[in-house]
C-alpha cells in the first residue's frame, strides 16, 4: 500500500516521537523514483546541482530556470515525498518581494511542497515575508554554499563559542520567523544538540552530527557518483562511478569484437517476408 503524502505535522510528529527523518537531495526524475520507492520523507532538490550536474565550481551560477526544471522533475518521480525547492544565490536577498515572487514560482511551477534559503537572523524577515505568503520555509545555518567567499571557503562553522552562539541565536530567529524547519550544515554536534533541545521545529543535519532530528546527505556524494571531494560528513554507500565506469568498459570491448549487438538484441525478419523482398529486390 503506498504511503501518505509527508507532511509538516507528520515531519514534526517523528520529532516529538524521536523517530529520525531521513532526507536525501535529487535532481531528476530516475532518481526522485528510486527515493519515493525507498520511501525518503524528505527530498530537496537543491543549488548543489550546480556542482553535481552541471560541472560548476559552486552553486553561485545557478538560476531559478535551472531550479525549477529540476525540481518539477523530481515532484513528477516521488509524489509522497515532502519536497522542497533550494532557492539559488540571489533569488531571495535583493528584496523580500522578489524572495516571495521566486519562493512562488517554486510551488506554483514545480509543485514543490516548500522552500530552503540559506541565512541566519540576518534572513528573519525574508522568511517571515516568504511565509506570510503561505509558503512553507526550510532555513539553513552553518556552513552556507552561497556565501563560501565570506566564510573563508569549505570549512566547519561553528568550533569557538561566539560563534557557536551566533549560529544558537540565528537559529531562534529563523524558528522565530515562521520557519517549519532547520538544515545545520557542518557543525559540532555539541552545537547542534543544543540547537536540536531548545527548538520546537524539527532540525536536520548535513555534517551536524547525531544529536538533530533528521540527516541528510547529496546524493550523488552517498553514492559515490561525484568524484571531485568528498566532505568529511559523507558516507558513501555505493561506488556507482566505478560501476558504471566497468560497464563502459565492457561495452567498448564488445563492440570492438563484434560481441555486441548479439542476435538477442536485434529485431529479425521472417523468412517469407525476407524471400519476398529478395524477389522484389
């Protein structure tokens, strides 16, 4: 029997019951298939596409017509998923109106169930705008991509205790605003129990550690199907790259020795119609 649809209240349900909510990123609609199956509560389809899938540096170039073909392609493959909808570099911090307007164009164009906006207090308002707006938002803090300039490249967030307190307090200011959910991403988990104790929403961790409510992690990292670095949070599950990499392989020495195509991948023709066409011929 399928499952019901995932919802905020259901999300905040395995909170209250310590029951772990799981999340995974996608881009497509293969893969959005494989996590409805596998049953994940959560899928974002996030800005990190932009070093997955299209071979970026980082996820600054990617737009909103990037964000919302990907995302509508994912809704299209897990439709019981709680999917949420990475909203890129400027899409939401030129002004609260333009950030309602892209948040918008998420649900209303690709079905997206919520929103995620990187920022701490400084994005309070932004997410109180967005939410007014009947748009549900999913808040990020810690390591933040978009603004990798100014934390000084890929690094943890967090380790001193005035920073550890800036990121506590950016945290009740986004649960404050109106959001339904937090993501930490690279900090101690020290910091992310006391985060994880003090909200009442759920709290979601992408090298935060065990103390939140949920895990997530890029998929195409988990999988080992992007080579490029790997965080020291990933866990690779899998090494589709060297899979994949083999089948190639093996592909190539086939159709060099003509073992590919076999007789049982062609479409043969009757032997009357055959004998026909000779006699046409």
């Amino acid at each position: 029997m399928p499952r019901a649809k995932v919802t905020i209240p259901y999300l905040f349900d395995k909170k209250a019951k310590k029951e772990p909510i799981t999340m995974l990123t996608c881009y497509d609609y293969p893969m959005a298939l494989l996590e409805e199956k596998a049953e994940i509560d959560i899928i974002l389809c996030g800005d990190s596409l932009g070093m997955t899938v299209y071979g970026y540096n980082g996820t600054l170039p990617v737009t909103m017509d990037m964000m919302i073909v990907h995302a509508a392609a994912v809704t299209r493959g897990a439709p019981t998923a709680f999917v949420i909808g990475d909203m890129p570099f400027l899409s939401y911090q030129v002004s609260k109106e333009e950030a309602v307007r892209n948040a918008g164009r998420f649900m209303q164009e690709a079905g997206t169930d919520a929103v995620k906006l990187e920022g701490g207090a400084i994005m309070a308002e932004t997410v109180k705008a967005i939410v007014n707006a009947g748009i549900p938002v999913m808040g990020h803090i810690g390591l933040t991509p978009q603004s990798i300039s100014a934390l000084g490249g890929f690094k943890a967030q967090g380790r001193s205790a005035e920073a550890a307190y800036r990121l506590i307090k950016d945290a009740e200011a986004l649960e404050a605003a109106g959001a339904f959910s937090i993501l930490l991403e690279a900090i101690p988990p020290e910091i992310s129990a006391i985060i994880t104790e003090k909200a009442r929403i759920p709290i979601i961790s992408i090298g935060a550690g065990l103390p939140c409510d949920g895990q997530l992690l890029i998929v195409h990292d988990m999988l080992g199907f992007f080579d490029r670095f790997t965080p020291k949070f990933v866990k690779k599950y899998a090494d589709l790259n060297g899979q994949i990499f083999q089948a190639m392989l093996q592909y190539k020495e086939e159709v060099h020795q003509q073992a590919f195509p076999g007789k049982e991948h062609t479409y043969g023709m009757p032997a009357e119609e055959m004998e026909k066409l000779h006699k046409m011929l």
